[in-house]
C-alpha cells in the first residue's frame, strides 16, 4: 500500500511538471521555423524568383534532391472526425501527387511538402481555427481547407494573411469568395448537369430532393429547384432528414417519396451511401417506380455488398466532377501509376489528385512570373488556364464563376464488377439548363 | 476576540504565522494567504504578458482557454459547488453564442442582427441563457444524480433542434451564420488596434479581453462561493434533505444555481463565438457538454482555479500531444492509418482519451488535487506526513 | 392513415424500440452493478456490428455462429476494458468513473474508425430487404427477427440475473457492495460480469442496427445515444423498465416521423429526434425515477 502511493505521488508531481512544462515552453521557435526565413543563398537556381512565407532555400524534409528549395502547402483536414473518409483520401492522394511531381523534378526549383504542415480538424471548428493559427505563418498556402463554416470562420485571417486556399467541399458559396480557389463545380452544379442528363432520359416532369441540410445536401437540392425552375419543371419540395445515427431511420424520407402526388419521377439525394442504399432500397420495395440521383458523397464501394444492390443497379446514377478513377485519360493514369495498381479508398482521392493539377498551375504560373509570395498567387489567379490532364474540364479561372462554370461532368452507375463500385456511362454528360445557367450568389447560405 | 485585532490592519495577522487568523474577515478573504497573493499576482503578471512570450499560435490556444475556462466555472458553480451534474452546457453556451451574433451580427438576406456593441451584445449573451435557464430549472430539480444529468443531456438535444430549424436566428446546420464582432466605442477588438501607443494585434487583444473578463467573472464567482448562497450551494450538495431542514430553500437555490451557471455558460458561447467567428450548430452537441464537465472533474470540483486548469488542461491537451507524438516510433505513415496500426492523428485522438482515463485513475480529484498533494508535501517537508 | 399503414408504423415503431430497449440493457447492467452510466456503449455497440460482419465474411462462419462470435468477443472487449479502466475507479466518484467511460469512448470510437474499411461494410445478413405480409401490413422481415431476437435476449437475461447463483450475486453487489463482499461474493467479478454481459447486449445490437439492407460505419455508433431517454423513461435499474419504455419510444418515434411533417409541419424537421427527449421530460415530471425505477430512500 505504501509503495503504492509512493508510486503515485511521484507521477502526480510528474505530471504536474510535465504539464507546466508544456505550457509554458514556447511553442513557436523561430529558430526551427522554415517558412520564415527569405532566400539568400545566390548559388542555387532559385535566386531570380522572389519569395518569402512558406518557401525557404533548403531541400524539403525528406527531399528526393536536396539541391532544391521547398513550398510549404497547409492542409487542415478532417482525418478523425465524421468526414475522415473524405479528408484521409484527399490527403493521401495530394501526397501522391506531390511525391510524383518532386519525383520528376519539382517545379522552377523547388520540391513541394504536404506533411509537415498538415493538421487535423476532426470536423470541429475550433480545432480547424486553432489549427489555422499554427500553420498561418509557415505555409505558401493552404492545399486543403475541408469543412464549409470551418473554412469560412478562417476566412478572415486569410484575408489578413493574403492567403489562398482550396476547399475540400463543393459548396456553391466558394465562386463568390476571393481568398478560395473552388477547383471542381459546385454541389448546385452537379444536380443541374444530372438532371439535364435524367431530362434527356426519362423525361423528367417531377423532381424532389431529399438531403442534409445545409453546405451539401441543401446545395444539392437548391441545385434541382434551379434546375426545375428553369426547365419548367414540378419540384416537389426538399425532404430534410438526417444522418440514420441521428434520426433512428429514413423512414420520414421514404414516406414523403410514397405519400408525395404526383410521385417524383427523379430523387436528388444529398446524404451519405448509408442514407443512400435505406432510401433507394426502402423506396425500392415499398412500389416506388422512380429514379435517383446521387451527388459524389452518397456513394461508397461497400454499397455492391448491401442488399439494396439491385435496386441501386436498376435507378440509381451518380454524378462526378472529376471522371472515375479509372478513367482513361493522362491525369487519371498518372493517378493510377502513382497508386501501384491498387485501387483508391474512394473518388474523394480522385477529386484530391485533382486538386493537385490546379495548385501546380497556380505554382507554376507564378514562379513563371518570378513573384512566389503569396501576394504572387494571388496576382496569377484571373485568366490562370487550370489543366487538369483530362480529368475534368480544363478552364480559365476568373473572378466571375459565370463565365468558368462546369458545364460537363460524369454520369456513372453502380456495378459490382467495378473496384469502386461504379462506371462511367457518360464522361462529359451536359445539357441546354447546365449551359445556360448562371449564379449571382451560393444556391444556400450566404457569403 | 484578541486585543490585536484592535490594531487594525497592520497587527491583524502574526509575523511568521501566515494561517493564523484572528478576525473572521480575514479567514474569509479572497487571497487569505501571502503565497496566495503572491501567486495570483504571478500568475496574473505572466498571463498578460504571455502574447510577447509565445507564439500566435498558444496566444489563440490561451484565448480558447480563457473562454472555456469562463464556461467551465459556470459548469463548476452549478455540478461542482451545488451538486447539480448537468450535462446541459452546451445549449446555453450555444444559446449565449447564437444571441451574441443576433444582437450583434449584421443582416444578411437570410438572418437577423442589429449590430449592438459588445457592452450591449455580452451581457445579453449572458441574460439571455440565465433567463431561459431560471424558467427550466424548476423541471431539473425534480430530479437527481445521473437521472438530472440524462435529463439535462435532453436539453441540448431539443436545443440543437430549434438550432437547426430557427434559421432567420442561427442560418441553420451546416451553413451557420456570422458572430457578433466584438465593437465597443466603434473600436473592433479583433482588429488590429493601437491602443495607448501600444500596437496589438487582434488575436492579442482579444486574448486580454478575454483575461480581463475570466478574472473579473473568476472573482465574482469565488466571491459567490464564499457567500451566503455559496454556503447555500454547498448544503445542498453535500447533503440536501439536511440543508432543507437547516432551513436552506431547496429548490430557490438548485434554481439559482442553474441561472448563474446558464449565464457563465451563455457569456463563454458568446466570446467563444467570436474567436471562431462562423456560428454552426453542430458546435453545441453533446461532446461540448462533456467537455465542460470533464473540465470540472479534471480541474477540480468545487474551485475556481480548478475550473481554468481544467479548461487549460482540455484545451492545450491535444495540442501537447500533437507536438510529442511524433516521437513515438512505428506510427503509420498515410494520414488514415492504413499502413500501420494508426496514424499519428488517430493516436492523437486515443492519447485524448486515455489521459482523461488517467488523470481520473491517478486522481479522482483532479489536478487541483495533485498541487494540494505537492503543496502539502513540501508543507509537512522534511517529515512525510 | 389506413390502417394497413397504422399496423405497419406499429410494427416498425416496435422493432426499432426494440433496438433501443436492447441497447438500454447494457446500460442497466452496468448501472446495476457499479453505479455508473457507461459512455463507452455506442462504441461497444459499433464494435459489435464489425465484429459480427468480420466473423461473417472475413472468418466464413454462418452469420448464425458469427453473430454468437460477435457476442463472445464483444463480452470479452467490455470485460477487458472495465478491468483495465473502470476497476481502479471503484470506491471513487460516479461521475469520475462515468468520465472514465467518455475517455474510453474517445479511445475506443478511434479503434473502430481505424477497423472500419472506406465506406463502411454491409452486413451479411440472410434477410435484407425482404418483406412479409402480417396483419394486413407489408413489413420488413429484418423488423420481425429485431422483435423476436431481443425479446429473447431479455428474457434469457432477465432470467439469469432473476434465478441463477451468478445473478443473485450481481443484485447483492448492486444493493450493497460491502455487504455483498461480507457474504463471500467477489465484487469485482461481480463488476467484470456485468460489463461482460453488458457488451455481449451491445454485441447483439450492433448486429440488429446494421440490418436493412445498408451499410454500417464507426459515425453508427452515435445511434445508441437513442438509449438514454430509454434508461430514464424506464428507470435506470429496471430491466423490465426499459424494454416497455424502448418500445414506447421507438412507436412514439415511428409515428411522428411519419406524421409530423404533414399534421405539424410548424415543428420542424426530423421532430421525432426530440420526442424520446420530450416525452422523458414529462415522465420525470410526474416520476422522477421513471416508470419502473427504484426510488432513492432519502436520509439525512
């Protein structure tokens, strides 16, 4: 008993030091600090570019050549949270990217790094925020910034901090935000090109949407009453519900599909492949005679297992900005070189490697300009032509989203002999609404 | 009564016998030891000096505590010094939070603001939530122990529901609407300001509003704490049937316990709302909750200075095991831990867990109660016990 | 509504109150025996559904012998756990120890995030999306095994703590600890025991909540949250308690989803999120330890 609490009185004073410790270490040594320090080694090939935050004359940790300097990019992603499956993929595929450009050489000089700087928000926004202030001072910028109001509560320091940064989510609002490179269509967009591809189908008279509130199923289904506004078609209201862990069921979602008059001839879901399969498989079997439309979320290989399999094959198509990951085009199969072979966790890889084309052609367009500050990025942005190899529409990036909208994307549909689950049946599906629409402000939410 | 205390101040204590007290006032008094004076004043020094100390980084990480550490007071007064475990924090926190921003935001095409100042916008913030949470009180003191706890948790529950669905008020899940900024005299104190000739930046002032107001609201709630309705508090804790037949009026008092922690709660959601400057329902779920109350319990029931290290502990934590965990060899390398066993992110998240598992293991009466151990050890120096 | 519709609301109302009820159970056994409400249970319970689809389709076992697997395994989890986190807390405060069981969620919800594979997994289960006619209603056959299943494991439950040696010992530790330890009864086994049988229910559970033709991830766990309006309507040591006030709330929830949205559209959506809580709130009204809890005896 005595040695006992011995033992324990020492690792009571223990802690206690090591916490003090802790706090009051100085957690920002400017010593170590690598965005800080400007160029001054004239002997490297750098030498006529200026840069400053986020950019250093040394090789990158684990450099492959250590004659070249280093970009610092943040990323603040959600690798714990709710949407891990989306952040972890993201992630995993901007580091393959990365690895493979600085494996052919980097560009103008420099090696990109997406380790050091990247942090984890657990889909919190406090933990995003805090986030933010530790990497502020040592990124170029930010390669991913996953969570909508996340992303906006940094907003403002950005601004002050001259810096850009790519959102890992597809709300509609980001056109409309100067500090945020929007690099696919918005999720508004998507459900307008779906429908227009459905229109040409079915025909489609009566639309209803059924989705999460708010950045993502709200902006879904926002995008099908744009669109059945324009086309002069019935929408028939948007279903609210929520994830099956918070709700207890779809039930309320497949009741107000079977209740509704005149049934929907399409469903626009806004949910998570979870949602996806109760729904489509509960309407299903319950006599529903309609189709559904998913946005990229709402599907996950693990679906082909479910029972609701079958009835997913039969009405079910799924839109994407970015083709499939086993699209043949340059992009993707620099892709799936880069991958070994092995298919992806799921599209949001895709959707991240593709991310990766626009900040190289941000990167590259400045170093081009010899200005890699982050003042630098910001002067290439207006008329900078984003390439993404073929994987999605390439275009010119500008101040007003109306005139670089994406107008084409992928129509795919559920097969079990797919790896991921799906394939594409139209790769650059589009139609006269999606051509002709356009935005003065976010489908939801405001900016 | 001794014949010193007839001569006033300077004779009111013996030299060399700081715990010998001879007036009640002076037993009774906020710093009633000189090493207590000299530590907070310490304390208190270093605190308003630490933004030209550290990073901006720890000065946001510093603000974070002193918001929470608000909140967790407010937890402590209500489930610490009353008794009353209420896992209900995170709906006045974020009542206080969605308040703030509607007194003090500004219209937009799809919520409301008037644009008040912060003098105007805190203490609503703050009245708002103690106001709602004197009209709920009376059902929670029906009940007790873990049943009030459950029956709180309800509250943030039916809260997240009118969160989500008053959306002229709060913008609606996944979307939130813009805080309350922090304007007092048209001066914005999350701006850069110049103020007496000294250039601060807007994290920085922030930060010591925040101080200013944790130690102005530290001190009125250990000033309750040593008060009638403190005593109050503490009979009905420890024993409420007694503290009835002693004459203490239950449930006035559980009431009044839920009214000021409401308020604590309501003024923490309205600074905190500030420093993450976009208000998002999702926020005020029950994780908040828990937080708070495993501030309490960390920090230490039942005291003020308990409840900031509480909120330190919580807030820094994942922080401190971020900057160590890297050392820790054999972590996978992909970012979903699929290479390995886990990645340095998701055993950041088990530390998390497991710390709060130890600390209450080691010391079930939190980290206060490791200093009263270290303080009385070197007490009692050189004899152990 | 018809009342095809109203009996096929009911039995949909039943099967998911079912659920709930059964989840509740590991609560109340854990609460019998050591005084605490255990956080860590929606984790347990996703950990279930992952073993059982593991024993399943990874192992190869029936899903009759992998959902008895699961179980085996989950109870052996729980058991570990409370011998490695809740037995040093015996003797301390019961919401330290209830703060033990949210560090153990933390921990244990990471765990399950990591085992998870992208996406989720779907469980194997022979019934799908299957439907029977009964009483006029067209019901999911899944609903009908969630009825039955956890009837029985209530029944097997109650039983053993109501008849057997074991099950005496365990209402001897819950009355009184240092009595029980006086009569010869191992409390901390009694305590490991409990927590044994407590996973073995949130086994099952994660079982029964992955049925209906989708898939199941770590984020599932947070359904067990439902349980604990259940424990309060019910009265948290009362097994019987919870099983009637599970049904009641999964029926309450069943019609209000359907209901809600066209009667009193003004509430909002996905009301029947907050009915479980509403109706608790008026239950404690008029008894504050539920319908079939055990009153605190007030001394001073």
């Amino acid at each position: 008993m005595r040695e006992n609490k011995r033992w324990r009185r020492t690792t009571a004073v223990a802690c206690a030091v090591a916490l003090l410790a802790a706090a009051c270490g100085n957690g920002d040594d400017p010593g170590t600090d690598p965005g800080t320090e400007p160029g001054t080694d004239p002997t490297t090939p750098t030498d006529e570019i200026a840069f400053d935050v986020g950019v250093t004359e040394e090789p990158c940790p684990d450099a492959v050549n250590d004659d070249t300097g280093c970009i610092y990019l943040g990323n603040i992603q959600d690798l714990t949270g709710v949407f891990q499956v989306v952040g972890t993929q993201w992630q995993e595929a901007q580091r393959a990217f990365w690895a493979a450009v600085n494996e052919a050489g980097g560009i103008g000089g420099f090696e990109i790094d997406v380790d050091t700087y990247l942090r984890d928000n657990a889909y919190d926004v406090t933990q995003h925020a805090t986030g933010y202030s530790e990497i502020r001072d040592s990124v170029l910028m930010l390669g991913a910034s996953l969570g909508t109001p996340h992303t906006e509560g940094i907003l403002q320091d950005m601004v002050d901090d001259n810096m850009i940064g790519i959102p890992a989510t597809a709300w509609s609002g980001w056109d409309f935000i100067d500090n945020v490179v929007a690099v696919v269509g918005s999720y508004c967009m998507h459900s307008v090109i779906h429908l227009d591809w459905a229109n040409a189908q079915l025909p489609v008279e009566n639309v209803m949407g059924i989705g999460f509130p708010g950045d993502y199923g709200g902006d879904v289904v926002a995008g099908a009453e744009r669109w059945a506004d324009e086309a002069g078609a019935n929408f028939l209201g948007f279903v609210e519900t929520g994830p099956t862990a918070v709700v207890g069921s779809q039930d309320a979602a497949i009741g107000a599909i079977l209740n509704s008059d005149p049934r929907p001839d399409v469903v626009v879901l806004g949910v998570t492949p979870q949602e996806t399969a109760e729904i489509v498989g509960g309407a299903l079997s319950q006599g529903f005679q309609g189709r559904f439309l998913g946005a990229i979320p709402t599907w996950a290989a693990p679906l082909t297992g479910t029972a609701a399999m079958p009835a997913l094959e039969a009405v079910y198509s799924h839109v994407s900005a970015v083709g499939l990951w086993d699209a043949e085009t340059p992009g993707h199969q620099a892709m799936r070189d880069a991958l070994g072979g092995t298919p992806p966790g799921n599209e949001f890889y895709t959707l991240g490697w593709a991310s990766g084309y626009a900040i190289q052609a941000i990167l590259e367009a400045a170093i081009a300009n010899g200005d890699l500050t982050r003042q630098g990025l910001i002067d290439v942005l207006d008329g900078l032509e984003m390439d993404y190899q073929g994987m999605a529409p390439s275009t010119t990036y500008g101040a007003d989203i109306n005139e670089h909208l994406q107008t084409t994307m992928a129509i795919n549909q559920p097969s079990a002999d797919a790896e991921l689950g799906l394939v594409t049946i139209d790769p650059a599906a589009t139609g006269p609404v999606a051509e002709s629409i356009t935005f003065d402000g976010p489908c939801v939410g405001n900016v | 009564m001794s014949a010193l205390a007839f001569f006033g101040l300077r004779d009111r204590r013996l030299r060399g016998r700081p715990t010998l007290y001879t007036d009640y006032g002076a037993d009774q008094a906020l710093l009633n030891t000189p090493a207590k004076r000299w530590s907070i004043l310490l304390v208190v020094l270093l605190s308003v000096a630490a933004p030209w100390m550290v990073g901006r980084d720890w000065v946001l990480l510093l603000t974070l505590v002193c918001v929470y550490a608000i909140g967790a007071i407010g937890q402590n007064l209500v489930s610490g010094y009353a008794g009353q475990v209420s896992l209900g924090h995170a709906f006045f926190v974020g009542l206080g939070a969605y308040t703030a921003a509607y007194f003090g935001g500004v219209e937009t095409a799809s919520v409301r603001g008037l644009e008040l100042e912060m003098w105007l916008w805190l203490p609503l913030a703050g009245l708002v939530p103690a106001f709602v949470g004197f009209l709920v009180a009376p059902l929670a003191v029906r009940v007790r122990g873990q049943y009030l706890a459950i029956l709180t948790l309800g509250l943030v529950f039916v809260g997240l529901h009118f969160f989500n669905e008053l959306r002229s008020f709060t913008g609606g899940p996944g979307v939130g609407r813009r805080a309350a900024a922090p304007i007092v005299g048209g001066m914005d104190l999350s701006r850069p300001q110049t103020i007496l000739g000294v250039d601060l930046d807007g994290t920085t002032l922030y930060y010591l509003v925040c101080l200013g107001l944790l130690i102005g609201f530290a001190i009125a709630a250990r000033n309750l704490a040593r008060s009638k309705v403190g005593r109050a508090f503490a009979a009905v804790r420890d024993r409420d049937i007694a503290a009835e037949i002693m004459g203490v009026p239950l449930t006035r008092t559980k009431v009044l316990a839920f009214t000021i922690s409401s308020f604590y709660a309501g003024i923490c959601g309205g600074l905190l709302a500030v420093v993450l400057r976009q208000v998002e329902p999702a926020k005020f779920d029950l994780f908040l909750s828990v937080e708070f109350l495993a501030m309490v319990l960390i920090g230490g029931i039942a005291t003020v200075s308990g409840s900031i290290i509480g909120a330190a502990f919580i807030v820094i934590l994942p922080r401190i095991v971020q900057d160590l965990s890297p050392i820790i060899p054999g972590l996978a390398t992909r970012a979903d831990g699929s290479d390995g066993i886990v990645s340095v992110f998701q055993l950041n998240r088990i530390l998390f867990g497991v710390l709060i598992i130890a600390f209450l293991v080691l010391e079930p009466r939190g980290i206060y109660g490791i200093w009263i151990r270290i303080r009385n050890y070197f007490k009692a120096w050189p004899f152990s016990y | 509504m018809d009342p095809a519709a109203i009996v096929g609301t009911l039995l949909r109302g039943l099967a998911q109150g079912s659920v709930y009820a059964l989840l509740a159970a590991g609560f109340v056994i854990i609460y019998r025996a050591t005084d605490v409400i255990n956080f860590a249970q929606p984790a347990l319970m996703v950990l279930g559904a992952y073993f059982t689809v593991w024993f399943a389709s990874t192992i190869g076992l029936p899903f009759v012998l992998a959902t008895v697997a699961a179980i085996i395994a989950m109870a052996l989890v729980a058991a570990l756990s409370e011998r490695v986190a809740l037995r040093p807390m015996v003797g301390q405060p019961v919401f330290s120890a209830a703060m033990v069981t949210v560090g153990l969620f933390f921990a244990l919800q990471i765990v399950a995030t990591r085992l998870f594979p992208t996406g989720g997994l779907s469980m194997p289960d022979p019934w799908g999306l299957d439907r029977m006619d009964l009483l006029g209603a067209s019901v999911p056959v899944g609903d009908m095994w969630r009825i039955g299943l956890v009837a029985l494991a209530f029944t097997v439950v109650g039983l053993f703590l109501a008849k057997s040696r074991v099950g005496l010992a365990m209402r001897a530790t819950s009355l009184d600890q240092e009595v029980a330890l006086a009569q010869g009864v191992n409390v901390g086994r009694m305590f490991g025991l409990s927590w044994a049988i407590a996973g073995a229910t949130a086994g099952l559970a994660g079982m029964l909540v992955g049925l209906g033709g989708s898939t199941v991830t770590a984020e599932t766990a947070f359904i067990a949250l439902k349980a604990l309006p259940v424990i309060i309507l019910g009265g948290m040591d009362s097994m019987k308690g919870v099983y009637l006030a599970g049904l009641l709330i999964g029926i309450a929830e069943a019609f209000t989803r359907i209901n809600a949205p066209a009667l009193v559209p003004y509430v909002g959506n996905n009301f029947d999120v907050v009915v479980p809580y509403l109706i608790m709130v008026l239950v404690l009204m008029v008894r504050p330890y539920g319908f079939f809890g055990t009153a605190e005896v007030q001394r001073v």
